[in-house]
C-alpha cells in the first residue's frame, strides 16, 4: 500500500480553476497568492467533469495540464482529483440510469451533486472512461503527489439495478432464503419471503420494521459504495501503482461503516467543520479530537486533513467566524492528533451558486490583506516547524470502541427508549479520558484489542462473531474493559442472545441483567460507590446480578435503590468493569481517572484546567488551550518549538494559545 510520502507537512486547499478559465490574470494570481500564504499543496478537479467533458466523449483537458505545470513550477503539489461527485446534465439527459432512485422508488432529477447510483454500469463506465484518461495524461505528471476520489461518498440509491445487487449481495451472505428467513425472525407479522424476488430495500412506503434487513441494506450500501471506488480507482491503481489513493470522509458520518470502506484506501482523509465559538469550546474541541483519533486509527497512518475552513463555512445554522488565533489552534489541533496535512475547502471563493460565501484563503476582494489571509500564514509558519510530527504516529495504549454497525443497530432499536444516545455516550466516555490526559485510538469491533491496556466500549449493544471471545481473551491477558448498559443484546444479524444479556459477554463481565429502566428526560436516579462517594445518571438503568464480578457502586433510588450498579470482575490477568446506566460527568472522570492509573497509562500533562488538551506526537508534546479565555497551566520544562521560547512552571495560556513543547532541559 502506498503512503502519503510528503517532504513536507501539507497546507492548502480545494482549488477550483476550472470555474475561472476565462480569467487567466486570476488564475496567474493565485499562483502568487499560493506561495505568498505558504501553500505547498492543492486538491484540484474534484468538481470540474463539465469542463473536462464538456460533450459526451469530448475531453478538453489542456486547461488542467496548464494549472499543473503552472503550480510545480512555483513547487506546488497535488492531489488530483476524479470528478464523480457531480455530472455534467447531459449525461443525465441521455443516460437517466445515472441518477438516483430515493427510497420511495422516485427517480431523481438532474441536480444538486452526489446524487449518482452506485450501480449503473453506464456510470461506472463513464468514471472508468475519464478517469483512465486523467491518470494517462496526468498521472506521471511532476506535480501529482496522490489521488482524491470523487468526493465525499455517501446516499444511496434504490433503482431496480441495486435492488438486483442486493438480492446477489443477500444471495452470497445468506446462501438460501431459509438462513435469511431464521436471520431476520420473518416468522413475526408474516414477513417470510419465499422468492429471492420478493426482496427489496427498506423504504418508508414498504418495509422498515425488519431490523435484519435494515442492517443487511446499510451493510450492503458501504459494500456496492466500496465496490464502485474500487472500480473508479482501477485505471489509477493500474497506471500509477505508487501514488496513494485517498477519499475525503466526514465527521462521525454513519452512512458507511468507514472501517470497512477504508480498506480500499491508501490513507484517510477527512473534511473537518466544528462549530468555534459556540457556547461550550471543550466539547467542540472534543469532537474533533474524536474525529481526528478515529480517522487517524482507520487505516493506522497519519491521515490528510483535507478539508477545514480558513474562517467560517456557510451552512450551519449560524456561521460565526473564526477568533484570532482560533484556525492556528484548530489546525494544529489536527496535526498533533495525527494529520499530515492542513488543507481548505477552499482556496479562492466563488464568485456564484451554492458557496460563494463560505470561507476562502483568498475572498472575492480578492488580495492578500485580510485578516484569514494572515492566519492562513501563520499556520504556515507553524507547520515549517513541526516537521518532527510528520509521518509519526502518537503512542497510543488506550482504545474506545466506536462501532458504526452497532451505531445502526442501536439506532434501529426499539425500546427501552427511542433514542438511546449511542453516540453521545461513546463521546462521554472520550471526554473522561481525555480530561485525564489519556491518548485513544477510536476502533471498532474489527480492530486487534491486543494493542491496548484499555478498552471502553460503552453500549456494544450487537456483537458480531468472534468479538466477545477476543474481548475475553483481552481481559484474560491482563487488559481492561469497560463496558455500560445495552451491551451484548444482539448478534450481527439483531436476534436477541438467548440465556440473557451480555450475552457472550456474561463470563467476561460477571454478571446478568435482568432488565432495563428507562428514565423520561429530565429524571435521574443516582449512584453511590462503595467509598462513599455519588453521582447521578440518567436514561437507562439495567437490573444486575453480580455472578463472579463484585459491586463498586449501587442505585441510590426507585424500587432497584441498593442494587448493583457498578461492577468489577477480575478474569484472568485483567479485569472487566461495567456501568449499568449512563453516569454524569463527574462518575467518569474519577471512574476513569482509577482506571488509567490501574492500567499504568501514561498521561502527558493530567491535571491541565478543563478545555486545554494535550497530546503528543513526534515528540512534541502539543498544548492547546479550547477554554475561550486565558488561563494558567503547569507545564513541563522544555522549549516551545512555535515560540522558540523555554517552558516550564506555571504559565498563562492566552486564549486560543497553543504550545509544541520539545520536553528537556
Ligand atoms: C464539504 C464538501 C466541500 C464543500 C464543503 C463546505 O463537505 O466536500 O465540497 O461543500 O463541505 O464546507
Ligand atoms: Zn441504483
């Protein structure tokens, strides 16, 4: 598998000539403006396939040859991109097969962008045509450092030729229509299917109500989505074999299984949008920590940050700009977390249509003297000198457990409560860690545990085969597990585990539940540790009964008050904790801040206010206050590499500061 193999650490953006071919004085500029802001790397062509392709069979790709040689001969690199992502209309016109079919079984019309079917030969012939010649011609070219497919995958389509994909998929999963039949209980409301014909994908005006099969259609759509970037990457690998192939993914998108997209992928790379300024800076800091730890565990390499912006998008709700200092500490946030790469969506604004006013490194007034100009810069300063991160990865002895099929699988569950706040919960378990300091990998149930001390796995409600017996062998060589609530219910086909919950899990954890409180919003039962201590939770309550495990903590309330709430179970080398509930805030940080140190995890800089987080990588240990105000840390003696000042004692950090301290006397 080829790598991202940079000289450098990556800064730029989407570059988007193709809308400005008709003023070559602009395209000139922004050659100038490029090197004037730092930029050393530019995604170009994901969406430019009507100027590639202006007619059916047409290519008109001089243009393109004329921006490439243009940007290495000032030293620039590229991603090029193919230009699935969106069609030019004729094709549309003369071949409607391209254009997809919503659940509802109405085709769409030609509009709006990754909108095509995933199946259509006709479109995957079209991909294959222009994207052989693209790497024909442009492959070898100097400047073209890796591939952006497409762009964003994601949708799904529903026309007759994906429902026969997946009856074939079905075919080669289940082999006959009996093992699909018992797979999915069709026994219930009279579902059973007697034709391999009578299948079809969920849709609101036919079925929704078999989980099997609305787990069977998500699990089918990463696979067709798969199956159609591998053949859109075919003529790529096949002339230019060295260079890496990447796609741009989105934030804790659950339409693909990402893990099992990614295989495909050289590296990852990821379109990251958080919300600064809001109301609370830790939590969004958080989030796209998460999203950074996971992209970076997808495929254990350093990963691009493809897209970000410089200033403010122009589809949230409200688009505020970001502070001074906020896009430097927000892109080196993504560095330190394991990017190679800082790049924009988007360069240079457009003039018209659906962006043409989200933020750009250059703005329609279209100079350098601008304040996101000036940030633009300085994260190119920086990165000239974090050099010591690139290519490396942090060391990482703690994982979470994020899975997207048990994420589909939780969200298609019906009862004890409508929504059961999967994702929240896994992103409350990260925040506890990463208060504490604890450095994560974000894996899923295919990943190999044996690489950590720790793994929490909140909720891991459906355990595909072979997870629950890795997990015990994990804890019996001396690993720790966490699970909570809702775990083991499922197999990977949503049948319930006879002989009770955790299911599989039940020797690993100790214990069975009997059965699940739900709590209404707002209500809140409590826990009290055998030490005295308590807290709240809330939204789910399961009833236990400590087999081997021993009680840590009760309820404090409802008929279940005095019953175990908290376990421990001792297994081997290593031990398996589980909350039966969803705690407060305050629960897992001294639950977890135990657990770390049980687990001798190493924790740069515990005890940081709350809102500055550290990490380390290359051997810099990144510091990087999220708060929105000043505020005084302790930190390690050293030199701060951006500063080229010397650290060390208490220190004030400004707002939005951030430090790569090299630790050393
Ligand atoms: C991304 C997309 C870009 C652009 C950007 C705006 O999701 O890949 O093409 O639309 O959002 O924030
Ligand atoms: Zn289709």
């Amino acid at each position: 598998m080829p790598e991202l193999k940079l000289p450098f650490l990556g800064h730029g953006g989407d570059y988007n000539p193709d809308q400005w071919r008709d003023r070559p004085d602009i395209l000139e500029e922004d050659v100038r403006l490029m090197k004037l802001a730092g930029c050393n790397l530019m995604s170009v062509g994901i969406f430019a396939w009507s100027a590639l392709e202006p007619r059916e069979g047409e290519y008109d790709f001089g243009w393109l040859g004329d921006v490439l040689d243009r940007l290495h001969a000032a030293g620039i690199s590229v991603f090029l991109a193919t230009p699935s992502g969106a069609r030019p209309a004729w094709m549309s016109r003369r071949y409607p097969e391209v254009l997809r079919v919503r659940p509802d079984g109405q085709r769409n019309l030609h509009g709006e962008r990754h909108n095509h079917c995933f199946t259509s030969p006709v479109y995957r012939a079209f991909v294959g045509r222009i994207n052989r010649a693209l790497v024909e011609r442009f492959g070898h070219h100097p400047a073209v450092v890796g591939w952006h497919l497409s762009n964003e995958y994601g949708g799904e389509c529903h026309c007759a030729l994906c429902q026969q994909a997946f009856r074939a998929w079905l075919k080669a999963r289940y082999g006959t229509l009996e093992a699909l039949n018992r797979a999915w209980w069709t026994g219930f409301w009279s579902k059973t299917y007697s034709d391999w014909e009578e299948l079809h994908s969920p849709s609101p005006v036919g079925e929704t109500s078999i989980h099997g099969l609305n787990l069977a259609w998500r699990r089918f759509v990463t696979h067709q989505t798969a199956d159609f970037m591998r053949a859109e990457a075919a003529p790529i690998r096949e002339v230019t074999p060295e260079l890496p192939v990447t796609t741009n993914l989105m934030e804790i998108f659950g339409g693909l299984d990402y893990f099992e997209f990614c295989r495909d992928l050289d590296f990852a790379s990821f379109d990251s949008y958080p919300r600064w300024g809001g109301p609370d800076g830790e939590w969004t800091a958080l989030c796209a920590a998460f999203n950074y730890d996971w992209m970076r565990t997808l495929k254990q390499r350093p990963f691009a940050l493809m897209e970000s912006t410089p200033s403010q998008v122009n589809w949230h709700d409200v688009c505020k700009l970001k502070k001074p200092g906020m896009h430097l500490l927000s892109s080196l946030q993504a560095v330190a977390h394991g990017a190679d790469t800082v790049q924009y969506f988007q360069w240079r604004k457009s003039r018209g249509a659906a962006e043409k006013f989200h933020g750009a490194v250059v703005d329609h007034v279209g100079h350098e003297h601008t304040r996101t100009f000036r940030e633009v810069q300085s994260v190119s300063g920086a990165l000239a000198k974090l050099d010591d991160v690139r290519g490396a990865m942090p060391e990482v002895r703690a994982a979470l457990l994020f899975d997207t099929q048990n994420r589909w699988a939780l969200e298609d569950c019906q009862g004890p409560r409508r929504d059961m706040g999967y994702l929240e919960t896994v992103l409350e378990h990260y925040r506890a860690l990463r208060r504490h300091g604890v450095a994560l990998d974000v894996i899923d149930e295919t990943c190999d545990f044996e690489r950590y001390h720790l793994v929490a796995a909140p909720m891991l409600y459906m355990l595909r085969p072979g997870v629950a017996e890795r997990l015990e062998a994990f804890v019996r060589r001396g690993g720790t597990l966490v699970c909570s609530c809702r775990t083991g219910c499922v197999d990977e086909d949503d049948l319930c585990f006879l002989g009770d919950f955790p299911g599989p899990l039940r020797q690993t954890l100790g214990l069975w539940v009997e059965e699940t409180d739900a709590l209404y919003d707002g209500e809140a039962n409590g826990i009290r540790m055998n030490d005295g201590r308590s807290y709240t939770c809330r939204a789910l309550c399961d009833r236990i009964h400590p087999e081997t495990a021993e009680t840590l903590g009760v309820y404090t309330a409802d008929f279940y008050a005095g019953e175990p709430c908290v376990t421990r179970n001792g297994l081997g080398e290593g031990a398996a904790y589980y909350i039966a509930t969803r705690p407060d805030a305050e629960f897992l940080d001294d639950f977890y801040t135990g657990i770390a140190d049980r687990a001798g995890l190493e924790c740069p800089l515990r005890g940081l206010p709350v809102g500055v987080g550290a990490m380390a990588r290359g051997g810099l240990l990144f510091v990087m206050n999220f708060t929105g105000r000043a505020v005084r840390a302790s930190l390690p003696e050293g030199v701060d590499v951006l500063a080229g000042r010397r650290t060390g004692g208490e220190t004030e950090l400004p707002v939005n500061g951030v430090l790569a301290i090299r630790p050393g006397r």
